[in-house]
C-alpha cells in the first residue's frame, strides 16, 4: 500500500485580541499586527501602536481571539 503524507496547511501568526482601555475600562477588539493605530471608543485613548511586525498593545490584554 502507498503511503499517505500529511498536507500541511499553514496558519496565520496574527491573531484578534480584545483590550480594555485603561483610562474607561471600555473593550474592544484590536489585530495584534495592526499598521494604524487604534484608538479607544469612548474616550480616544490610543490603545495600539504599530511598529515594523507586531503591534505594540497599550490596553490591557483580556482574551486572544481565535
């Protein structure tokens, strides 16, 4: 019998995180390699800065998404 291989499918290294705003407490849903930086809903604080790759997270991380 021929020997079956296993195809290997590849995975996304970014990932959906959710973030709590330090200065309301407001969540809200950021990509860890974000290009733009994201800004708080409520109150404006900016909770991602992006860098070359990974974004740098300002909030406090809750949950990683997916």
């Amino acid at each position: 019998m021929p020997k079956k291989y296993k195809i290997l499918v590849p995975e996304p290294k970014s990932r959906f995180v959710r973030v709590r705003c330090p200065d309301c407490g407001n969540e809200q849903v950021v990509f860890d390699r974000a290009t733009f930086p994201a800004r708080c809903l409520v109150c404006g604080r900016q909770l991602v800065e992006p860098t070359g790759g990974k974004a740098k997270i300002l909030g406090e991380v809750i949950r990683i998404l997916g």
